[in-house]
C-alpha cells in the first residue's frame, strides 16, 4: 500500500519537499535499483496529467542516504505560477531500474491530493 503525503503549493512558489517512503513495518524501503515517475492529475481518471513530479530517489547510493527510501520532489516558481488553483491529485511509482518493459513491476509508493493556493504578492 502506498504511503498517503498531501502536497501544498502556492502558485509562484517553488516547492521542495524530501519525502521519506516506509513499508507497513515502518521500516525505509530499499529504492537501490529502482527509478521513480509521478505526475499530478485533476482526478484519478483524467487522461492528461497537470504536471510531471520528475521525483529524484536519494537512496540507494552511499552514506546516511543509504537504504533510507528518500525521494525528492522538486517544483520551480514557474511550474507552479502555470499551475491551476484546486485540489488534485497525485501519485509516484518506483519501477526497476534499465529495464527495457516495466509493465508489472511497478509498484506505487506514495499518493495523496496536491492542493494549489492562489499566489497573493505579485
């Protein structure tokens, strides 16, 4: 079962957020070996997603990061100015790594709903 984080952004804000991604026992997943995707849709069903998370897996190298299931996702100010004000939602995946058909060996790991705040400074 996926972890649930629900996202906040403001529009013309860029949105940085290291997420830590943890099996049923509360232990790390071991994303080593693995790449991740993720987008933000309106809903579930939509054909066209709203943005590309592009979400970055810290784990699996060297040192503290080391088997500590970290993924960061990362949104410029742009990005998010482009973005509609409301409730969305999203979610990311991991799947292995170099492999030519992923279909079946992707499991989804985080999701929740990614709300956008009207920027008020401009």
């Amino acid at each position: 079962m996926a972890t649930v984080y629900n996202f906040s952004a403001t529009q013309g804000s860029q949105l940085s957020v290291r997420l830590n991604v943890k099996d049923a026992s509360g232990d790390a997943i071991d994303l080593s070996g693995y790449g991740a995707r993720g987008v933000v849709k309106y809903r579930y069903s939509s054909d066209n997603y709203l943005v590309d998370l592009d979400p970055t897996i810290v784990s699996g190298t060297t040192g503290s990061a080391y088997q500590s299931g970290l993924i960061d996702v990362y949104l410029s100010g742009s990005t998010t100015a482009g973005m509609p004000i409301g409730d969305f939602v999203y979610d990311i995946e991991k799947y292995p790594s170099g492999a030519s058909n992923i279909e079946g060996a992707v499991d989804k790991i985080l999701a929740g709903s990614f709300l956008v705040y009207p920027q008020v400074t401009t």
